[in-house]
C-alpha cells in the first residue's frame, strides 16, 4: 500500500532525497526517515517512472517538489528537456517509519521475491557481544562486508592485515557497512535492537542471513519463529532468513540440534564467509533465474546483472575454501552465455528501435582522484563551454562503479572519463571497467609534467586494455576526441534507420550528428602529443572520383598500389605511431592476419567490398557482425574522410607542440589545418544533410 504522505509530515526534498517524519507501526513514535530518489526513479524519453536504479537526475534538471509531485525538466526521445512531473504517493509507502518504494519488490506466484533492485536488498545481520563493539575486530569486519558485495572491485582478504580501514557507521551498540550495493552488514552486541532490526528487514522485504555467537539462547530463536511462523513453512529456496552459528568454543548448545534443519555451525571465520558468500550468490542466481522466465528485455538485462553478481561471489568463494563450487559455477556461465545471446536477440529483432532512441542521450562520467580536484573541475568547465552538458563528477570508486551499473539497464551513450596522474596507481579501475560488458570504450587524460616520458607506457596499456579509447594530456583534445566518435555513431545509426526505412529516427540521428560537428566548428585549437597512420590499399584511380580530396593529408594518410608496399609502410610506421586505421579491399582480408601482429597498439581494420554479394558474405562471417568495419566501396569516401578526421585532430596537437617549442614553420602549419578540419567538419555536415534531407540549420536542433 502506497501513499506515504498519509502518515508522514514534514515533507521536503534536499537535491535527489526526499525527507519525511514518519509515524512507526505503533502510531505514536516518529522516525526521520530519507529515501534517494535516484535509486526509485527513471526518466525514459522524458517521462518519470518508478523504477528501481533509474537515477533519473542523470537526465533532469529543475528538479522540484509540491506536496508529494515531483516536478523537473527531463530530456525526451529527441534530446530536448520538456517537463515532467511524478507522484511519489503512488508508489511510495511509509512501512514502520521508512520510506520504501513499492515497485523494488515484484512478487511471482508463490510470493517469492523475484525482482529486486533496491539499494540494500540483502541484510547480514551479526549479533556478538564482542565482534559488535564498534572499533573491535575491525580488519574480519572489511573482510566480510567486502567479499560479500560483488559491487566493491577490489574485496579485503581475511589475511591481509595491512589494509586500509574504512569508516564504519556507529550508533551505539550497534554498527553498520554502508554501501550502495545490494548488500549491508549490521554488526549488534544487543538483542533487542538485532530483533528491532529483524523484524524492519522483514517488513521491507529484505532477504536476511542473521549471525548468532555459540551461546544464544534458545528463546530468542523461538521469538522469530513465532512472531515469523509463515517463514519457517516455506521451502529452503524461498525462506527469507538463514541463520548461521559461530563457534568459538568447543561445546554446542544441545537445542542446535532440535532446529538443525534452519541452523547452520561454523568454527572458523573464512569457513563462515565461504558458506555467507556462496549462500549469496545462490541467493542472486535464483533472482536471476525467475527474472529469466520474466521473458522481457529488461527483466533479461537485470538478471544478467545477477548472474554476473553470482558468479564474482562463487569466484571469491573459491578463493577462500579448498572446496570449489565448480557445477555451480560451470551453471552459471551458461546462464550469463545464454543471457546475453538472448538479449542479443530481442534487441535486433525487436527491441533496436525503442533502446536505439536512448543513444540521443548521452551521460558523461568523470571519476578523479582526490588530489585532481582541481582539474576534474577544469574538465566540466571544458566539457560544459564545448558542447552544454555538465558531467557527474566521482572521486569515490565504489560510487562510480555502482552508477555505472546502474547506468546500464538504460542502453544510453556513455562517455567515461578517467584523470590520472601516475597510470600504475589507476591500473585496478582499468581491469574493472574492462570487465563491465555494458562498457564499450573509456578515455583518460593523463595528467603527468612528463607526458612525453610516458608514451611507452601509454603504448603497453592502449595493448593490453581494449576498451581505453585513448589516453590523452590534454582536456580540450579529448573532449573533441570523443565528439568525433559520438558524432561517427550516430550518423552511423541514422545509416541504419534510413537503410530500414525509419524516416524520422534517420532524421534524429543525422541531426545530432549534425549538432556534434559544428561544437568542432567553433571549438578548432587542439592539442595532441603523437601522430597517427590512416593507410589504404587499392589501385591508383581508386581516388579519382573524390570531389575534395585535402582532408587526406599527407603527414598521417598514406595511398598504397601494392600488398609488399602496403606492408612496408605500415611496418616501417608501427613503433612510430599508436593508431593505425588500415583499410583494405575484400581480395586483401587475408592481410589483417599478418597486420594484427604489427607493434602498434590501436589497430582497426576497415575492408571495401566491390559488390553487395560481397560485402553479405563478409557481414556473416563472426570477424565482421559489427556495422562500421565492413562496407560497400561506394562509401569508401565517407569512410575515409570520417576517419580522417581524427588523424587532422592528432596532427593538430603535434603541431600546436612544435610552436610552443619554438618551431616558426609549425605555426603556419597550425593555421593550415585547422583550416583543412573546418573545411572537413562542413563538408561532412553537408553530406549528412543531403541524405537525410535535412532542411533546418542545426543550431536550431537543441538538446537539454
């Protein structure tokens, strides 16, 4: 039942948190009670709905509150801000002096929880008059509340007595991990507070693994079994509490032994972490499976999320114990393959259109360490001058991390950002965001005095990390650096739209395409530290038709008739550069096998087909399902000259770097191509209105 302003007052909203008085089940006492709306509330296409991980204010400004009508300017299909508005009454509920959401728990059938995304789903809940006092046991306290959270990258290991503390909420007898994960562990050296806290978790709905010390009487057991008698009735699968008894010393209660179908004993702290991990991670992977038979993308997504959650746990786990859960880990990578083939499916088959339409929006994420505050700042500046949209700033990884997360169930365009200023620190959140599937690529801007000192190892991590897009020195070079890229998708989705016959998402698309092109216009001084290679190989009149063909400069574009020849420039071009872009026709595929193994760390491939035949044959193999690496030779010149234009922007900042050295001829130079990128810039804007037919100006297309 909704409708928390019927018990509560005082109602008020500080940023994304609602505030309420709120009265308790018993009528009289009040509790000051916040929920985050972020963690309630989405904004798809410019309407607010209830949804779990929305984190709405992503997309949304304006955000204000009368009575209980939330109110805000949210960005719509088109990327334009129009006004929406939400009644949290209809879906928030005052449930014993706590603000809870409705729609975080979805009930199948049987009244198993089935879909659940709320900050905090699981509570481990440890009473014991000794590891509960606040300040003791600190380190077995890391331990557990980082291993059991599969959303903390980097989980304290129960033998590692060197790692750094972090703070714990304290009140009283009780204290408390707080994370916006799935997980929470409460520590408690009073029973009446952990029964307090028992009976909360169960009105909300909490899924509970309760610690209990070798001494606990028998009738604190009996005052949940009775005051919870339909809970002990459900199957081991579905029961909403598990308990688990640590023994310190050697003798056993004998009532143990009447309700050992509910009691599980432990002698050792990594026996009762490995069983506390796995009985989570099964716990996830049931979540996962009821999502699955949901039969719907996002259900799909977020059991995928599940699984996934499952599969670090059991991972861990096997870390901890001699004995490993090989079938059930062995079940779960099944699970995840057979997860995402599906999601796979529903998208291209149905679900494109609809989860395309959010790549109009797009989020920018910086995570800085504390000590680059002061340029994290100067990057939002940047960010907000070139192209008005302010970035979510995080200096905390566990916040990051988790937002990321949550970020993918919305399929929007991400860009992330990470500042560094010694790469060897940072190499962790590298190996996370990696790992992340919703992640396609990230860009980092290297803060060192030493950028040159550090090509070498700007070289070893473009190879070994993927997914880092580039590593850059400069902010306004990787802010234009990522425009570009942004700008190539969604021309490149407007291609696909159009080809299937989608006139008007086309024409959204080409738009924004449109509007990303000319931030270049106006914004033409960059920066960059290194030159680049864009070769081709074809015959020598394969040119002849481009009308302009000066974006194809010779200090980064090299025209090769002949396979030896090709090979030559490109050998000779790998230890001196860290991007190649290497097109090739479709008789000359078997090239990328030798081309792969080139030193340069950033390769791709682009191969030219002669004949639509062709170019099908090719689109089936697996090497070439993405849409941009394989394409008709009537595009060769699109292709070319979006490629070309990064080239332009690298050898921009080689030039700009000369001329700060003293080099005169470098600052003709400079004129000279920033002139040819504008050129470039309109030209493509150009095309793109002539093929959408588009007849409107961009400036006046405005995003929110």
């Amino acid at each position: 039942m909704s409708g928390f302003d019927r018990s509560s007052r005082d109602i008020s909203l500080n940023g994304t948190i609602l505030r309420a008085t709120c009265k308790q089940a018993d009528g009289t006492t009040d509790s000051h009670a916040t929920l985050d709306l972020n963690s309630c509330i989405a904004n798809i296409n410019g309407k607010l709905v209830p949804r779990s991980g929305g984190n709405f204010a992503a997309s949304c400004s304006q955000i204000r509150l009368h009575g209980t009508i939330l109110s805000c300017m949210a960005n719509g299909i088109d990327g334009n801000e129009v006004p929406a508005q939400i009644n949290l009454s209809n879906f928030i509920a005052n449930t014993d002096g706590e603000l809870v959401p409705n729609h975080l728990k979805k009930l199948s059938n049987k009244g198993k929880k089935v879909a659940v995304m709320s900050s905090h789903e699981i509570v481990i809940l440890w009473l014991d008059p000794n590891i509960g006092v606040p300040d003791s046991y600190v380190h077995l306290k890391e331990a557990f509340s980082t291993t059991i959270d599969p959303t903390y990258p980097y989980p304290i290991s129960l033998y590692d007595r060197n790692s750094i503390t972090f703070n714990l909420n304290k009140t009283n007898s009780k204290s408390q991990y707080q994370f916006q994960g799935p997980c929470e562990l409460q520590f408690f050296t009073d029973e009446e507070q952990c029964l307090e806290s028992i009976d909360k978790c169960f009105n909300t709905n909490k899924q509970i693994f309760l610690i209990l010390p070798d001494y606990v009487r028998k009738d604190f057991f009996l005052r949940i079994y009775k005051q919870h008698p339909k809970e002990f009735q459900k199957t081991e699968s579905e029961i909403s509490i598990r308990f688990y008894i640590f023994i310190f010393m050697p003798k056993i209660e004998e009532w143990f032994f009447d309700y050992e179908d509910y009691l599980r004993i432990y002698y050792h702290e990594a026996d009762l972490l490995y069983a506390l991990t796995r009985d989570i991670a099964i716990y996830f992977m049931m979540i996962g499976k009821n999502l699955c038979n949901e039969n719907a993308l996002n259900d799909i997504q977020q059991a995928l999320i599940y699984f996934h959650w499952a599969n670090k746990l059991l991972c861990r786990g096997n870390s901890i114990s001699s004995y490993k859960e090989i079938e059930l880990q062995t079940y779960l990578e099944t699970m995840i393959n057979k997860s995402e083939k599906i999601i796979h499916s529903m998208e291209k088959e149905n679900y494109l259109q609809d989860d395309s339409k959010n790549k109009l929006i797009e989020n920018m994420f910086i995570y800085y360490p504390t000590e680059s505050n002061d340029q994290a700042l100067k990057l939002a500046t940047i960010v907000n001058e070139i192209i008005d949209k302010k970035p979510l700033l995080f200096n905390n990884l566990k916040d990051f991390l988790f937002n990321l997360q949550l970020e993918q169930y919305k399929n929007q365009h991400n860009c992330l950002i990470i500042l560094v200023s010694n790469i060897d620190n940072q190499i962790n959140i590298f190996e996370e965001l990696s790992s992340m599937q919703s992640i396609e690529h990230f860009y980092v801007l290297h803060l060192s005095e030493n950028i040159l000192i550090e090509q070498n190892n700007n070289r070893t991590l473009l190879k070994t990390f993927s997914k880092i897009r580039n590593i850059h020195s400069n902010m306004k070079t990787l802010v234009q650096g990522w425009i570009m890229d942004h700008s190539t998708d969604c021309e490149q989705f407007g291609d696909y739209f159009k080809e299937n016959g989608d006139s008007n998402q086309a024409h959204l698309y080409y738009e924004k395409s449109i509007k990303l092109n000319e931030c270049l216009l106006t914004n033409s001084t960059y920066n960059m530290n290194y030159i680049s290679l864009l070769a081709l190989l074809g015959p020598s009149n394969i040119l002849e038709d481009f009308d302009q063909r000066n974006f194809l400069h010779p200090s980064f574009f090299r025209h090769c008739f002949s396979r030896p020849q090709f090979t030559t420039i490109l050998q000779t071009y790998q230890n001196n550069v860290l991007e190649m872009d290497i097109f090739l026709p479709d008789s000359s595929i078997d090239l990328i096998y030798t081309y792969r193994n080139l030193l340069c760390p950033r390769k791709s491939f682009y191969v030219y087909c002669q004949t639509e035949a062709t170019l099908r044959e090719y689109q089936r193999m697996p090497l070439w399902n993405r849409y941009d690496f394989v394409f008709n030779i009537n595009v060769l010149h699109q292709k070319l000259e979006r490629r070309a234009q990064h080239h332009l922007l690298y050898r921009t900042e080689y030039l700009e770097n000369r001329k700060e050295e003293g080099d005169a001829d470098a600052a003709d130079l400079l004129i000279a191509m920033g002139e040819i990128l504008e050129q470039n810039a309109t030209r493509i804007n150009e095309e793109i209105r002539q093929k959408s037919c588009l007849s409107l100006p961009a400036a006046e297309f405005e995003e929110g």
